[in-house]
C-alpha cells in the first residue's frame, strides 16, 4: 500500500491510498486543477484514480470533488446525509451512497467507514491497516476499538489548546473548536496513538491549523506524550508532504 498526502489542513485535504490496484482518493478539499498538480509533481495521474470517498461535507474536504468526477469520469462515495448537505455545491457527479456501519468496496478495495464526531454523518476511513482520521472532536468509541488493529495512521493534530484560549479567535469559534464536535488537539492525538496505538509503526499528523498551531509544536507534543519509538511526520498545509509505502 501507498500513502500520499496531496493537501492535509483546515485549508484543504486530500489523501491518495493505492492498493490492490486500486487507486483511492480520501477527499478532495481543493480545487480540481490544485490537486491535480500536486499530484502530478508526486508521479501520480488522476486518470488512475478509481473513487474519490468522502469524510464529510465540508467545503476543504469536497470542493474539488464535482470537477473531478465530472472531468475524469470518478465515482464519488460518500454518506447519504453528506450528500443531502452537498450536492449543490457538488453538482452533477456519478455516486454511491454507503452507511457508516457497513464496509463498501471500491472495485476490489474493501472500505470501512468509522464514526467521527464532527457533522451528523462524519467519517473516517481504515483500508486495511490504514487509518484515517480528521475532523472529530474526541476519539469515538468506534475510533478507540479501531485503532489497535492498525499499522498505519493519519491522525488529526489540528489546533495547540493554549493557541486556541489565547488567541484571536471569536469566543463561539474557539467553544466549537475545542467541543466535542471541533476537532482533535495535539495533545488528544499524541494521547490516542501512545494509549491505543500499540501496533502502529507510522503515524501522519495532519488537518493543523494555520493560525492555532505549528509543526513544530505538533511535533514536540507527540514527543512530549508518545512514550514509545514510532515514526512519524507532520503534514504540510501548504504543499503535497509525499508519498509512504506502509
């Protein structure tokens, strides 16, 4: 399996999984001709993409996901409350409908969809021992079962929670943020993959934040937490952050 991360941050995200000969798009959260771009710069084709699957309906997850199905000819998976919540700003795209308690299959890639805590019907997905989890503002009960079985994660590590309380945010947006529909912080993530995260030997840290978090404080977070050796990258919100076999 390979894993490419093309965009990860509040302000974009798209994740390429190519397996079983299957390529796999996990969001496209920015536009169709940024992506493709990106991709291409990692010696990847949108022409070999087989689905594009969505985690929820938010505009940096879905906005280039109608141009590209309509232009390559992909199918977009995603929760029937995703696309009742999207399908105007989606537009004409070919679709499949899939529940969160049921794994689908993109041609012979199998797909399971575990609960977030984000919007009603959010998501994460495993492909095999691949994790992947933005956008939920505490770890599910479905998250915490899931996660010992895996090797390989991208994990949320959106936002430092003293950037948030002290920095310039709204008094609303900073409540949302940090409840339990907001989004995970650096310490949640680094607390989850040393508690749960047992047989994992790689970890993404993605979805940062640009104005309540840094690299460098995601990173020293983990270390600060994660109390075994396990090798990981934080991804960039402003460039593709390449390419993992796992």
């Amino acid at each position: 399996m390979e894993i490419s991360v093309i965009a990860s941050g509040s302000n974009g995200n798209c994740c390429l999984v190519e397996d079983k000969g299957v390529s796999v798009l996990i969001d496209a959260g920015k536009s169709g001709s940024e992506i493709e771009t990106r991709m291409g710069r990692l010696g990847k084709s949108l022409e070999d993409v087989d689905g594009i699957v969505i985690t929820h309906e938010h505009h940096d997850h879905i906005s280039g996901a109608g141009v590209l199905s309509r232009r390559f000819g992909i199918k977009v998976y995603m929760a029937n409350q995703v696309y009742s919540n999207s399908k105007f700003r989606l537009g004409r795209v070919e679709k499949k409908m899939f529940s969160l308690d049921k794994e689908f299959k993109v041609n012979n890639l199998k797909i399971k969809p575990v609960a977030t805590s984000h919007t009603v019907s959010s998501c994460g997905f495993v492909i095999g021992k691949f994790g992947y989890f933005t956008d939920t503002g505490f770890v599910t009960k479905q998250m915490e079962k899931t996660i010992p079985k895996l090797d390989a994660i991208l994990l949320e590590s959106n936002h430092d929670i003293d950037m948030v309380i002290n920095g310039s945010y709204p008094a609303f947006l900073k409540k949302w943020i940090l409840s339990d529909e907001g989004h995970l912080s650096n310490y949640n993530a680094g607390t989850i993959i040393n508690e749960k995260g047992k047989n994992l030997s790689f970890a993404l840290l993605g979805h940062l934040s640009g104005n309540n978090n840094t690299p460098d404080i995601s990173s020293e977070t983990f270390n600060a937490i994660v109390k075994r050796k396990i090798d990981f990258s934080v991804c960039s919100r402003d460039k593709e952050s390449g390419s993992w076999k796992i």
